[in-house]
C-alpha cells in the first residue's frame, strides 16, 4: 500500500499557500491547510478552487489550536507561511504582527515539539524567512551569512521567528529550515502589494475605468521573482538529508520606475509618467533601498533555479489583470 506524505500548511489562503497546495497535491501529497476565524470568507475560497485540500481550524496566536491541527492533520510536513506579510501594515499594527509573525513560529515550534516528540519520523518544519530581514543591508548581494538589520516592524518580528527555528534546530535537533525568500509575485499576488497595484491599475487604465495611479516611493529596489518557482523550493529544502537554511532569489533587481515601464509598455500604453502621482500616504517611515539575493547555496545544494524572468512575470500579471478586469466589467 502507497502511503500519501500529509503536509500542513499555515497560510494557505495566501499567494503562496495556493501555489504550494497546488503543487504538493501534484507530488501527490495530502493537503491540509489552517484557516483562522468563523465563516472566513478566504476559506471558503480554498473550498471552491482547491477541493483537495482539508481544511483544519486554528490560530498562530492560538497555542491550543496548533496542538490539535497537528494532532488532526498527523502532518510530515509543516510549512508555516501564515503571517501578517504586508510591511506598510505592519508599522500601523506592530504588535499583532509581532504576535502572529514572531510569536507565531514559536508556537508552532512548541507545538511540533509536544505533538512531534512520540513519533518516529519527525516532522519537518519550513519557516517563511524573509529578505525583509536584511532591511538597511550590509552587503549586497544578501547570502545567507548577511546580517540582518530589519527596517519594519514585520522585519523585525521575521529576524525573531527566523533565530528561534534555528535555535529549535540547534537546541531540540529538529529538523527545521529557513528559507529567505525574496520578494515573490503573481497573479494570485494581493492588490496591496506594489507589483500587483500596478499591474491592476494598468488593466484598468487600459480599459478605461481608472485614469491615475497613486504610489510611494519609485526608487526602491527589489528581487522580483514566481511565487510558482519559489515554493518549489520550500519543498526542496525540506527533501534534504540535512535541515538548512537557503536563500531564495533571482539575482537581478529592478526599480519601481523600471516596474512602471515594463507593465505599462505590456499592455500597450505610452508614457507611465501621465498617469502616475506619488503621494505621502505610501511612504513607509523607515524603507529597505535595495535588496538583490544571491541563491548560490539554493542553486548547487537544491539543484533549484528560478525559470520565470522579471519582464515575463510583469507581463504575465498584466495579461491576467487585463482579462480580470474585462469579466469584472461585464
Ligand atoms: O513593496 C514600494 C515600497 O509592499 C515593495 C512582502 O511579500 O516582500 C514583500 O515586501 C516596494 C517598497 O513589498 C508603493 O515602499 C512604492 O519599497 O510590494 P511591497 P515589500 O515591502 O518589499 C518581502 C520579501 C516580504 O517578505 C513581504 O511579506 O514598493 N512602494 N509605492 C509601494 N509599495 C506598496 N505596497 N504600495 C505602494 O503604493
């Protein structure tokens, strides 16, 4: 009899859950995933698009919760992608990010360890680290050795949830990984975020129901790669011999001005400078410059490698936003 692998995922209604929900259930895995809250209307979602995926109630800042997901869902695996990941939010709402960012991991941690500790195959647990934790960087690019120096409180509370999984590992011999993933895009991204406010509003300017885009800063700098390569490497690091730590990346950065360019031009539309303001409002208080990844260790320990380029994944976004907007309209 083939017995399924189980995995476990936190954060299951997010870009990434969605992406590696789809593709362990290929692996052919059994799928579970936490939802939080009653009647989440984001649950209901995964319902609908992901029918293979059970779904088991509970709460990062909810220690109980997480015992009794773990003992329901018997996982081997357990990707803990929930957080509140938005870093503007994070400075309005510093201690629940820190509570569900930081303190989260802990629980999971504790609750592996209590649930995990009679079993004979331990679970194997991946933190959602983050280039965030590089923040005002100190080399570039960023490999695994780079301190960090976060610049939010969402930085700040990833360096903490980053720290105690490797100190799981260390002090609990748990198999335990990190992977720092730079900034990963898609369709399935959330409006909040640049790439995705971006590539939206271009759908809507071209087809004539949005006549400007507000935005923060445009010099910002960042790693933009697929969030459909990018899980790939979660489950990669968590196949090893050894837990470790591996950062994920393309190698290239890009402008928000470069951004700009390539979504406007994919959707046929001259001169982004027209319809662009900047506006106070999207300033954050203190901002992360430049980031760009170095994913060496990835690429030889994993055999990972990011196929989907920078002007491919904008123009991939814009297409969807575009066929998105025109059902919307109807
Ligand atoms: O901002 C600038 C903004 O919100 C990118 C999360 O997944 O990746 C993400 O964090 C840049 C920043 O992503 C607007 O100031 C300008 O410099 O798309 P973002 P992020 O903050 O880099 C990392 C790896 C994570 O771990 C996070 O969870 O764009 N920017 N104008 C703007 N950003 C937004 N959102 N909106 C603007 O209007």
């Amino acid at each position: 009899m083939v017995v399924m692998a189980r995995a476990l995922i936190t954060g299951i209604t997010g870009q990434d859950g969605r992406h590696l929900a789809e593709f362990l259930h290929t692996k052919g895995y059994e799928v579970f995933g936490l939802v939080k809250g009653q009647n989440n209307p984001k649950a209901e979602s995964i319902r609908d698009e992901f029918p293979f995926v059970q779904l088991v109630p509970g709460d990062l800042a909810d220690f109980s919760s997480l015992v009794s997901a773990l003992e329901m869902s018997q996982p081997d695996e357990v990707y803990n992608l929930g957080a509140i990941s938005f870093v503007a939010m994070s400075f309005n709402q510093a201690e629940l990010t820190g509570n569900i960012t930081g303190l989260g991991v802990l629980r999971m941690l504790e609750a592996i360890r209590l649930v995990g500790g009679a079993r004979k195959n331990p679970i194997r647990f991946y933190q959602a680290s983050s280039s965030e934790m590089f923040g005002k960087v100190r080399e570039t690019p960023q490999t695994e050795m780079t301190p960090f120096h976060p610049r939010s409180p969402y930085g700040v509370a990833k360096v903490f949830a980053h720290d105690i999984t490797v100190n799981y590992r260390e002090s609990y011999d748990m198999f335990a990984c990190s992977g720092i993933l730079f900034n990963h895009e898609g369709p399935r991204r959330g409006l909040e975020f640049v790439t995705r406010k971006i590539t939206n509003s271009v759908a809507r300017i071209k087809l004539g129901v949005q006549s400007e885009l507000v935005l923060g800063n445009l010099e910002a700098k960042r790693d933009w790669g697929y969030a459909g390569d990018y899980v790939e490497a979660m489950w990669m690091m968590l196949q090893q011999p050894k837990p470790d730590d591996f950062v994920v990346a393309t190698g290239k950065s890009h402008s928000i001005e470069q951004l700009l360019e390539v979504a406007f031009a994919a959707a046929d539309l001259k001169d982004w400078r027209q319809y662009v303001r900047q506006d106070q409002r999207f300033f954050r208080p203190a901002e992360v410059d430049l980031l760009i990844g170095d994913a060496t260790k990835a690429k030889t320990k994993l055999g990972w490698q990011p196929k989907v380029g920078f002007n491919e994944l904008i123009e991939m976004m814009v297409r969807h936003d575009i066929d998105y907007e025109t059902k919307r309209a109807k």
